[in-house]
C-alpha cells in the first residue's frame, strides 16, 4: 500500500477572516473609546489590547502578502511599530494624560534634536556635532592637535572616539586570550575563575581607580579605559565559549585534510567560532557605550552623555530626551556597521541564507 502523500494547505480564508474580524475589532474598540473619552482613565488596558489585535493583524496578514514581498513587510513592521508607539505618546500628552513638561510630545523632542546638532550651547560653546567644516584651519594651525579642538566642542565625536578607541584596545586582547583559553584547557582551568571575579564588578566602579593610575585623571585616559576593560571581558568570554564549543567533526575534518598549527587556527577554528565571537562584539559594542555614557555623566565636560545630564540640571526636559535619541541612533548605527562587517567577514553564512531563500 502506497504511503499517504502529505499536501501543504494553500488555503488563505481563515488568515483572511482572522485579518477582518481583528481589524473590525481594533477600529470599532478605538471609536468607542473616543466617544466615551475613556482613554484618560482606561489608557493603558487599551493601549495593551491595541498590542495585541495589532499583532494579530501582523500575523494573519503575513500569509497573504506574496512571497517576494514578505521581507519588504517585515521591514515594514520594524519600522511602523515605533512610529505607532511616537504617535502613541503624542496623543497621549495631547490628552493631557502625560505632564508634557517632563514627558515632551516627540514633535517637541525632534525640533530639540535638530537644535542641539545645528546651534551652539550660549555657555558652553559647543553642540552635537561641533563645527566640522573648520578641521582643515584646525589642523592647519595646531597640527594633528587641531583634531582636540573639534573634539572639545563636539559632543557626537568625542564619544565617538572613546568608544572607538576603548573597543578595539580592549577587543584585541580580548580575542588572543580567548582564543587561547578556547584551545587549551589548562589556560581556561588558570584563568576562568579569576576571569569570572573581576567580571562582576561594576565597570564605572572601576573608573576612579582609572583616575588614579593615569596622570592626567581628568583627561581621556581613564575613560578610554574603563571602555577597554568592559569589552575585553565580553570579547574574550564570548570567544572562548565560541572555540571551546565547536562541533568535534570539524575539527577532525581539518585534520584529516593535513591542517595543523595556524592553518587549523585559520582555516577552521576562527571560522566556526566566528558566529559566537560576533555576539560577543556586538555585546561589547553596546556596552561600551553604555559605560561610557554612564562615565560621561559624572566626569566629562564634553560627549553625549554629559550632553543629556547638563541638560537635566538646567532643566530643559527636550533637549534632555533629544540626548538620549541620539544614544539611541548611536547604538542603532554602531550595530548596523558591525552587523554589515560581520556579513563581510562571513560570505559563507550569506551564501547559504541566498540558497535557502531560493
């Protein structure tokens, strides 16, 4: 007797009668409440089943958009749902449900954005991104020193720079000692529990014993530090967890094609371990700029976190919020660059997502 042939089901009316009855649903709940004005009182329940009728709707209309079109409409709802959710805030504060002087619409924050990048602080004398178009008279008068003169009243590069320089000292060693600890056990037994110690600690703890070994302890010194040391146990854990764990069939694979030393470590082991190394950077990434906002906040006279306290403490809430979207932006952009070296460092894993989406 013949095996039974299994038929993938092609039918879309019940995602179609899903889609209708949610988005029925959503428009005549939101009508009602706007009649009843019970969003002053009810905002948040409503909000909450807003979330999840929306879903829904997400979830039912992804069946029906044709398969070329459906990374475009997942795009697309990576972008529509954070503009709900600005949207959302703006007509909550348009209700007077939020105090606008703490929680500004973000119409306001945006005009705020665009005044801390295109105008100078009256008293401080410097803005988001300083007066780049003036580096050549700078360098041409100081030198290479010229560049401290833009850095010093631009908030954007100078915690650019600290994250930069921070990330890639502090990755470097990271990946050697991870390497190392991924290959040799008696290393990993040496060095992981003292490793896991200093881990714990909070890294802007460790900024003040910074202050004290550096001579200038005001300068960038310790600030580009403590970056450093943040991403270094990030890179060199993450890496080590990525050699330590690759498949064994690799491994034996590469022998029996005569890889041995380097050429293991090259041809083998680093690409295996490169996914996990990868999550280890971006892990890195991020936090570095964490601490350095955090360090910007209590010891800096430039950079975007100081940008973001200095504004509190004159209390002007906007320009505040306006500082921490472009920590946001920061974060999103610094991922995106590693997100795109990663794809280059890896034209294997791309070349197999092409296959499979074939």
């Amino acid at each position: 007797m013949p095996a039974p042939v299994l038929v993938q089901s092609t039918d879309l009316s019940t995602p179609r009668r899903r889609l209708i009855v949610a988005l029925g649903v959503f428009l005549v709940l939101n009508a009602v409440v706007t009649v009843l004005s019970a969003w002053a009182y009810l905002w948040w329940a409503i909000a909450a089943v807003n979330f999840v009728l929306l879903v829904v709707i997400a979830e039912n209309a992804a069946p029906l958009i044709p398969g070329t079109r459906l990374p475009a409409y997942e795009r697309a709802l990576a972008i529509v749902f954070p503009l709900l959710l600005l949207v959302g805030w703006e007509l909550l504060v348009a209700g007077d449900i939020l105090n606008p002087n703490w929680f500004p619409p973000p119409s306001r924050i945006a005009g705020a954005v665009w005044g801390i990048a295109t105008e100078q602080d009256q008293f401080t004398g410097t803005s988001l991104f300083g007066r780049p178009w003036r580096l050549p008279q700078y360098i041409a008068e100081d030198g290479p020193a010229g560049t401290q003169t833009l850095i010093q009243e631009s908030h954007l590069f100078a915690t650019l720079l600290r994250v930069f320089a921070g990330f890639l000292i502090g990755t470097a060693p990271g990946l050697v000692l991870g390497v190392a600890m991924g290959i040799s056990g008696t290393i990993r037994k040496m060095i992981d529990a003292t490793l896991s110690a200093f881990y714990v600690l909070p890294k802007i703890a460790i900024f003040p014993i910074m202050m004290l070994v550096f001579p200038n302890p005001f300068g960038e010194g310790p600030k580009i530090a403590v970056v450093a040391i943040s991403a270094f146990f990030l890179v060199t854990i993450n890496t080590m967890v990525g050699v330590r764990d690759i498949e064994p069939v690799l491994i034996e694979a590469g022998r029996n094609y005569g890889a041995r030393g380097l050429t293991m470590l090259r041809h083998v082991i680093i690409p295996a371990a490169m996914p996990v190394i990868f999550a280890g950077l971006r892990l890195a990434l991020g936090t570095a700029l964490i601490v350095i906002i955090a360090i910007e906040f209590v010891r800096s006279q430039t950079g975007v976190g100081f940008l973001t306290f200095y504004y509190w403490e004159i209390l002007a809430p906007e320009k505040m919020y306006a500082g921490l979207v472009v920590v946001m932006f920061l974060g999103v952009g610094l991922t995106a660059g590693l997100t795109a070296l990663e794809r280059a460092a890896m034209p294997w894993r791309r070349e197999r997502r092409t296959r499979r989406n074939a």
